[in-house]
C-alpha cells in the first residue's frame, strides 16, 4: 500500500529532484550530490546534503486535507537560511512527498 496521507510524513525521504526556477531546469540526486529529510516523531525536521546537517528545525504540518499542506519550520538552526520559520506548501502521493519552496518543486521518496 503506498503512502499517500500526510500523518504519515515521520521517517526519512531521499531527495530524488528539484525541478523549476527562472529557467525552468530539473537537477537529480546522484552519487556524489544527494540529500534526505528526516522527521522524527518528536516533531524535530533534520535535512541533510552529502551527509552534513544542512538544516534542523521543529515542524507541524498543517492540512488542508488528508494529501495536501501546509509544512511550518520554527527554531531553524541553518548557515543557509537566516530565518526564524518558514512555511512550504507539502503534499504526498505514492509514496513520494513534494515541497514546493518558492519557484521549485522538490521532489522525495520514503526509505524508511
């Protein structure tokens, strides 16, 4: 059965693409370019890229309904990102889990 419900966000998903932009151009995970979104089920977010900690914040997801949202991040701990919350439109759909931040998609797959 695939995952297709927002409640059931908590695992770690590998980041599989980002596609959009100015330019309308995809870039795909690859060996040497690779990153995964943990959430834990004490709310706690932890992305990562090639193994190093990239961001970590607390979450809520917010629905609208029971496959599409609202991710809220506060707390944000990030050299990249200087911000005390962000909001990104998320959904799920056979198992894999969109963020659309700003003009790019990103698109996930769970792995655990």
């Amino acid at each position: 059965m695939s995952i297709t419900s927002l409640d059931k966000i908590t695992g770690i998903w590998k980041w599989e693409s980002t596609c959009g932009g100015l330019i309308n151009s995809c870039g795909y995970s690859s060996e040497s370019h690779y990153a995964e979104i943990k959430f834990t089920l004490e709310n706690k977010l932890i992305e990562t890229h090639n193994d190093t900690t990239y961001l970590t914040a607390n979450y809520t997801v917010k629905t609208s309904d029971n496959s599409v949202g609202i991710l809220a991040l506060v707390n944000i701990e990030s050299n990249s990102i200087i911000s005390d919350s962000i909001q990104y439109s998320i959904s799920i759909k056979n198992d894999e889990l969109f963020i659309t931040r700003g003009e790019l998609l990103d698109t996930y797959k769970k792995v655990k």
